[in-house]
C-alpha cells in the first residue's frame, strides 16, 4: 500500500511539472529556436522543410592582363528575417570618364583602339592621331594619355599703345571691333586711352576654334588670314615652295599638327622660323617670324602656339611662310590643310 501511494505522489508531482512548464513563454525566451521548432513539428508530421531559393553568384570574368582591373565586384550578400529570401545586393558598373574632365584627355586600357576611343568621343580618327602626333594607328599602349581637345587658353588682354585704335586692334587678334566694343562696354568708340586694358572676347576660343577644323590629313591652319601667295607660284628662275598667308605682326602663329620641334631660329632668307617633324618623313616650316616660342627638342600639340607673325629673312610685310614637305619635297600645303 505504501508503495501504490509513493507511486502517486511522485505522478501527481511530474503532472505538476509538466503543467508549470507548458505555461512558460519558451518562444519569448529562446526566439532564435523558432524556427527549428517549426520544422522538428513539419518532419515529424511527416512533411518537407520549407525550401529556400537558391542564391546564384555570378561567375567571374576571365582575367586578362590586370587580374585587379578585369575582376567583377562579388554581389554583397544582405541579411533577412525569418522567411525573406536572401538576395543579392544591386551592384552598378560607372561609366568610363575622361581624365582631367569629360573630353580632356583619355587613358588606354588593355584591348582598347584609336578607332574605337575616337567613336567614343565623337571624334575622327584623324583628329586623335593628329591631336597627339600619333603616325603608327596601331602603336598605342595600355596607360597612354591621349589628348581629346586643346586645354582652355588663359583670357586674353590688350593693353592700348599710342597710336593704335579699335580697327588696328581688331585686325591684330583676328576677331570684330563690334565684338571688342560688347566686351568692353566703350562709352566712346573713338576716344581710347593709352595704357587701357582691353578684354579681347574671341582670343580664347581661337585656339579651340582651329583645332575644331582638322582636314582628313590632320592639319589645321596655323592662322587665320588671307592667302598673298600660292605654292608653286613662279619667282623668277625658281618657284614657290610654299603658301604665304597674309596677317597682322604679332599675331600668333599655330602648330599645323602634333609632333616635335626640329629646330628654331634665324634661318636665313626664312627669317626667324620654325620646323616641326610630325614622323613619318613630314615636316612643316613657318617662316619671317617675329618672335619664336618654340625650341628645339620640345613637344608641341595641335594648335599650340609657337611663333608670333613678322617680316623678318626676305619678306616685303607680315605674314607667315608656310612649308609641308614629305621626305624633303616640297608639297603644296593646300593639300594637306582643311577648305575654308
């Protein structure tokens, strides 16, 4: 009897047990264990577990030259709640930029052509290879600058000289007197004072203006102005060897294209004079300058200026005397230059 009794106290004490702990918030206590519980009771029930879609990882690109610069970036995983599928975080590749701004300059990635930068850029493959004195179109290297348009000029100023008026002025620079009179907002056309400083609005955009003409040769004209004598123009015995274009003394003189400065100096008849070898066996020669910026071994750009106009060597008034030669011949500029 006494057994039959400690059987039922020890009965009554587990069913007390047993009732307690079923009125305990376990899932309050142990949150992280929810869902386990959740599918102990599906199996056990003789269901499937919940099935999760798979995350897919895309595969990365084949690696060429630069492993660092080929390899795409790996989704970034983020991490759900209960039930929400995982899914890879968005990622976006930029757009390629030019160096320095958007159409200054451009550096050469591995696979890259001059064809294929210049269509980029909405630019003529002659352009760029004229821009940058490039004569082999095949011959360009991963991490090669490439120059896409001339860098903007600094602002041009004239400061007046006795003697010197809007129409002189004008002529000088290459641009209006009614352009030079809205810049400067001149109360009296006729009345400038020495020593004045003048804004010559068109200047800056000069340079940028020429590089904008390039012929399919890829040569711009050095300068604008009127043509005072033709290649191939009879001066007695001999005949002319280049192109005369007539302009104001001291206007600047430009590189036709890109390439490297031969030589500088006096040259005799040529006066003070310029020649620059663009490779391949061309060179160009500007002649009867006033002044000379460029000199011997330096690398010039299309456009950049490189002499200022005068009437120096045998020359009957300003103007710059213009040479294209191929392997030591002479050829008539006109040819290689772009049609107005």
């Amino acid at each position: 009897m006494s057994t039959f009794i400690s059987y039922l106290r020890k009965a009554l004490a587990f069913s007390i047990f047993v009732a307690a702990m079923s009125t305990l918030p376990i899932g309050a206590i142990a949150p992280e264990y929810r869902i386990a519980y959740l599918v102990a009771d599906q199996l056990s029930l003789g269901g499937k577990p919940p099935q999760q879609e798979p995350l897919v990882v895309p595969k990365a690109a084949p690696v060429k030259d630069n492993p660092a610069a080929s390899m795409p970036e790996m989704p970034k995983l983020v991490v759900a709640s209960a039930g929400t599928a995982v899914q890879p975080a968005a990622t976006t590749t930029p757009a390629p930029t030019a160096v320095g701004g958007p159409t200054l300059t451009h550096v050469v990635t591995s696979g890259e052509t001059l064809s294929g930068i210049a269509n980029k850029y909405k630019l003529t493959v002659a352009q760029l290879s004229a821009l940058n004195g490039i004569t082999n179109l095949d011959m360009i290297r991963p991490g090669q600058k490439l120059l896409l348009a001339a860098e903007p000029p600094l602002p041009v100023s004239h400061t007046v000289r006795n003697g010197e008026n809007l129409s002189y002025i004008a002529a000088k620079y290459g641009v209006t007197v009614s352009a030079i009179i809205q810049s400067n907002d001149l109360p009296d056309i006729n009345r400038l004072k020495i020593g004045q400083v003048l804004n010559i609005p068109s200047a800056s955009t000069g340079a940028l203006a020429s590089r904008s003409a390039v012929s399919s040769a890829g040569y711009i004209w050095p300068l604008t102005g009127s043509i005072s004598s033709f290649f191939g123009e009879l001066r007695g015995a001999s005949r002319h060897s280049g192109l005369d274009i007539a302009a104001p003394t001291g206007k600047d003189i430009k590189a036709a294209r890109a390439g490297r400065v031969d030589s500088a100096g006096w040259m005799g008849g040529y006066g003070y004079a310029v020649i620059i070898d663009h490779g391949e066996g061309y060179k160009t020669l500007y002649a009867h300058a006033s002044k000379l910026l460029a000199k011997a071994g330096d690398r010039v750009v299309q456009g950049q200026v490189i002499a200022r106009v005068g009437s120096t060597g045998n020359s009957t008034g300003p103007h710059v005397h213009l040479e294209v030669r191929m392997n030591s011949k002479f050829m008539d500029p006109l040819k290689y230059l772009p049609r107005r």
